[in-house]
C-alpha cells in the first residue's frame, strides 16, 4: 500500500537525537563486522546473534522515535496517520 501522506516531522531534542544517532553507529559498526565476517567466508553462530543484536537495536531506535516523538503528539495526527504508525508498532513486534 502505497502512502501518499505527506510525512509529519517529529521534533526530538537535541539529547534525544545524540542518543539516537549513538545508536545507530553502534547498528553501523555491527552491520560492518557482519558484512568483513561474511566477505572473509567466516560466518558462524555468532554471525546470527549480532545480526539479530542490530535487529534489536533497530526495533529500539524505532521504539524511542515513536514514544518520544509520535505519541506525545497524537493529536497532531489525523485517524490515518495514526492507523499506520499502529501497523509499524505492530510490526516491530514480528
């Protein structure tokens, strides 16, 4: 489903945001371990836990944005806008 909405911008403070980008270099850093283990032919268990470490730090970061930022301004949105950021919330979950 295509959403031609346009995007409401969400205001986070400047502590918010350094947090945010601090974990996303950490997602950064682990998805460049993965991508020198996987060219180097090195794959192993763990391979499978950091992959599933920057699922979970993506899922954190998406989590942050939309209780900082979304929910306190709900009345902001309209019904539509609320509906589809609920199916994001959901599919974190999954």
């Amino acid at each position: 489903m295509k959403n031609n909405m346009k995007p409401q911008k969400i205001n986070l403070t400047k502590e918010q945001r350094q947090e945010l980008l601090l974990s996303m270099k950490k997602i950064i850093g682990q998805m460049n371990a993965i991508s020198t283990v996987i060219e180097a032919n090195q794959v192993t268990d763990n391979t499978f836990n950091q992959i599933l470490a920057v699922k979970g730090g993506a899922t954190r970061i998406c989590k942050e944005i939309i209780s900082k930022g979304v929910l306190p301004n709900l009345k902001n949105y309209s019904d539509k806008q609320i509906d589809q950021a609920l199916n994001v919330i959901f599919r974190l979950e999954s």
